[in-house]
C-alpha cells in the first residue's frame, strides 16, 4: 500500500500557467440504484453505505493538506444525482471548505433523468453547481429498455426540458449508439432531439461490449448481435456530421462543444496532461508525471480510511517514452493533435506524410491533426504514427 503524502504536486507547471490549466479534481460517488448490462465504472447498489461513503472521502480530502487552486470540480460515478439533498449540500460545502478553487471553477455534477426533479436542480444551482451532465443515452423507449435504464424516454425528455430551463452555465447530454437493431435513421431522430434542447455539450459514444459485463456474457452467448463494422462507421460520420453541421465542434472522438468556450473544461484535463485529484473508490490521480489509483472495492475503501491510511492501491511513475506515447495517444483523439516538439526522438517524416496522404491526419504548422478518418480509427492510430 503506497502510503506517502510528500511525493503529490499538483501545481501547474510554469508553462502552462493558466486559468484553465489549473488542476482539477474528481469525485467518485460509487453508487447505483441498479446496475446497466453494458456498464464497467465501478459502483455498487447498496446504497446503505452513502453516508459513511461520504465521511471517508472527506477524510481523504482532508489527507491532501496544503494542495493549489483547482478550476474543476467534476462529482461523476456512479449516479451521484442519488444522493440526498444533506449528503450532497455536505459533500459540497466540506469541499469547498478543505480545497481552494478558482473564481468560476466548472462544477460539474453527472444527474440520472430519473434523479432529476426541480427542486434538486434549484439546490445544485444554491450549491454552486454551473454544469449538469445528463446521462439520456437514447429518446427510444425500445432502446432504453435494452440499455435497462432505470428512466423512460419519456421521463429522460423531462428530464431534459427542467435541466435546460435551471439556468445552469452549461448542460451536456450524454447518448449512445450502436446498439443491436439501430438503424442510421433512429439514430438521426435522437440526435435531434437532443438538438432540438440547445445543450452546450454532447458526448456520444459507441455501446462497446466490456469485459465482466452481462452485455459480455450474452455476446459469448451469441445473444448479442452488434451492428457490423460499415455501420457503426456510418453512425460515428453521421454523429460528426450531424453535429458539426448544427455548429458544434468536434473536439474529441465522443465529444462535441458549442464552441471552444463550452469544451468539458475537466474532462479536456485528462486529454492534455493537465494534473489532477481523484477522491473515491477506483478514482485516479495525476501529477503530469506521477499517477495512482485507489482501491476499487468501497468496502476496503472504507475500512482503508478509517484505520487513517491513504486508499491507494498502485501507482506508477511515466517514463519519457511512456510519456511520448501518452500524448501520442491523446492527441490521436482531439482536435488539438500532437504537438511534434513534445515527442523525442522525432516521429517519422515518411510515416506522416503517408498518413497525411491516406487522409488520417493533417499537419497544422508543428502539430498533427487527426481528421474525422483519423477520429474514426482513433485506436489504431497511434501505433500506426509512433
Ligand atoms: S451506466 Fe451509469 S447508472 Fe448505469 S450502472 Fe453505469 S454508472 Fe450506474
């Protein structure tokens, strides 16, 4: 059990010194009402443990004295929208009380429609909250009754039509595709309904079959017939073309802004190495260099904090060509590229130029761009530029 407080630095580093360079931090709620077959994030549905939950990531927080400003306070899961209005007004306040945050820090708190009612989203706003991230997935009551959902369509465009209308900064819409049967035309539908709501933020992301999920035990089954490889393609340019046709940028491979302004400033933290603090069962950290993780289990989480040890479970130190392949691997994913002066030794001119020529990327002065060809096989890229 790594257990050492004085190795953490979160500052900044000089060069990036911004307002939005400032790290961020993330809050674990490691509960579900019930569990969605396609789901790998670790939560339990024993709700029962939400207060003492809550008092030990406090502790945890409290074992990180002496920390900078963080601009982004992301409280995602999980389905932190469950707890109740005390635990959620504590969790806030005693954050607020023991970190230092910057004027206009995003707080983003991810809500189930199901959660969603308007006094919840009157006291979110009291408590400081300025951005919701709705997990919607689908407006088709078949689809969501696949996904298991715990809301009806129905009940997820309520959710949608008081969310919009709270007077947050921002909202996202969270929503999938590629689910058995899904044709391009109900996917269209979908996308435009989510529109027709004028979010600031969308994430769209393929249903991929994870391992230990029962969505994995029906495919080894053969109960599970996933749409082949042509089509989930055409519904990934569908999505891009879609989107960014009614104005949004593409920034990430499952991720749309309303303009630069409206980027998922926490979330762009992870893509650009920016630092950052995860507090809660299987949350991780990240120094720029350094990066840990906690147990996963918030049982052993529990017990971990009250016998006053940090819950960490591992961590590890990035080499520099662990690193090089880092950022290769990010900016394979975002508009922003890779930056060629941060990879050493120098990348392959004959390898660019070939992928440039195949249409994977662009080159943009020093940085290699990914196009919607390159977003598309955002997986293999890397291996194929580095
Ligand atoms: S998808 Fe969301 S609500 Fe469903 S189990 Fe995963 S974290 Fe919980």
């Amino acid at each position: 059990m790594w257990r050492s407080r004085k190795a953490l630095s979160l500052q900044p580093s000089r060069q990036t010194m911004n307002r939005t360079d400032l790290p961020g931090l993330y809050v674990h709620v490691p509960f579900c009402k019930t569990k969605c077959p396609y789901c790998d994030f670790y939560s339990v549905t024993d709700t029962s443990l939400v207060d003492r939950w809550c008092t030990a990531l406090l502790q945890e927080a409290r074992m990180y004295p002496g920390l900078g400003e963080f601009d982004s306070l992301y409280i995602g899961g999980g389905t932190p929208s469950l707890l109740d209005d005390r635990q959620m007004t504590e969790l806030i306040l005693a954050l607020g009380g023991i970190f230092r945050f910057a004027p206009e820090t995003e707080l983003t708190v991810e809500m189930n429609p199901d959660d969603v009612t308007r006094e919840k989203l009157g006291l979110y706003r009291s408590l400081g909250v300025n951005r919701i991230s709705l997990g919607v997935q689908s407006f088709a009551e078949d689809e969501v009754r696949f996904l298991c959902r715990r809301h009806t369509a129905q009940q997820a465009l309520s959710a949608l039509e008081a969310v919009a209308g709270a007077g947050f900064r921002e909202y996202g819409i969270d929503l999938m595709y590629g689910l058995p049967g899904q044709s391009l035309g109900a996917w269209q539908v979908t996308l435009e309904r989510a529109l027709s709501f004028d979010p600031d933020h969308l994430s769209c992301y393929q249903l991929t079959v994870e391992g230990n999920t029962p969505f994995a035990g029906m495919a080894k089954e053969g109960k599970l017939s996933m749409p082949d490889d042509a089509l989930q393609a055409g519904l990934f340019v569908k999505t891009s073309e879609c989107l960014t046709g009614a104005g949004f940028l593409h920034y990430e491979v499952s991720n749309f802004a309303r303009g630069k302004e409206r980027l998922a400033r926490h979330n762009v933290k992870y893509w650009q190495h920016t630092p950052y603090l995860g507090l809660g069962p299987s949350a991780h950290s990240f120094t720029g260099r350094k990066r840990w993780w906690n147990v996963r289990d918030v049982t052993l989480y529990l017990k971990t904090i009250h016998s006053g040890h940090m819950p960490v479970e591992g961590s590890e130190e990035l080499s520099s060509s662990q690193m090089n392949m880092e950022k290769i691997l990010c900016g394979s994913r975002t508009l922003w590229g890779i930056n060629v002066r941060d990879i050493t030794p120098p990348l392959s001119e004959e390898r660019i130029t070939g992928l440039c020529d195949s249409g994977f990327i662009t080159v943009e002065g020093q940085r290699i761009v990914p196009t919607l060809k390159g977003y598309l096989f955002a997986d293999k890229l890397p291996l194929l530029i580095s």
